[in-house]
C-alpha cells in the first residue's frame, strides 16, 4: 500500500468523526435478524481503522478484519486489542484459511477497487 494511506490512517478517524458506528451496527445486525440470520463470525472488509469492527465485538460477535493497509490496521489494533484478527490483504486476494457466515463492506470500501476486471 502507498504512502498514502500511512498519512490517511494519521487522520482517518476525525475525517470520519459524524460516521454513528454504533448506529451503523445496529442497523447491520438489524437487517441480518429481518433475515433470521444470527452473526458469529464476521468478516469486516475493508475495517480502516476498525471501528465498526469494534462495535460488533462490543456485541460478542468474533470479527475478522481485512483491510490492504498495514498502517490502517495498525491503528484498528490498537481500537481492538486482542478482540479480532486482522489480516493485511487486498479484497481481490483475499485468502481467509477458513470460512466465516457472515460479511460487511461498510462505507467507501468498494471505492478503492479500481480494477473492475
């Protein structure tokens, strides 16, 4: 991942300070029960810095997070602790070694896919 998103990873958090995470996971899980579907392992693609992976681990679900930049993980890690597993990995590539039941891509994740092949 470029320098880029080692700078943007300083200040994403108050770039994205009006974003109501725990409203954002509510509604999630809220969609997930319309559909009587019960979350225990998420993967959160794209997780940035993690805050919407820390809301679901508030409600005791496991998460995986998987996010390209190094720099941005860095920062869920110290949000998350020991709470999740973040892998650094590009979307397109990802490899989990095992398989979840459940995935979110919240906010501008699919932005940064450029290559639609």
């Amino acid at each position: 991942m470029n320098q880029n998103y080692k700078d943007f990873s300083l200040v994403y958090d108050e770039l994205m300070s009006d974003v109501d995470y725990k409203k954002l996971c509510a509604l999630a899980l809220k969609l997930c029960k319309k559909h009587n579907h019960t979350p225990r392992l998420v993967l959160d693609a794209g997780c940035g810095t993690g805050s919407f992976a820390l809301e679901l681990t508030k409600k005791g679900i496991d998460v995986i997070g998987v996010d390209a930049s190094f720099d941005m993980l860095s920062v869920a890690r110290e949000k998350l602790g020991a709470s999740a597993t973040l892998i650094c990995q590009t979307l397109q590539d990802l490899d989990l070694y095992g398989t979840i039941d459940t995935c979110f891509c919240m906010l501008d994740t699919f932005n940064h896919i450029t290559d639609y092949d």
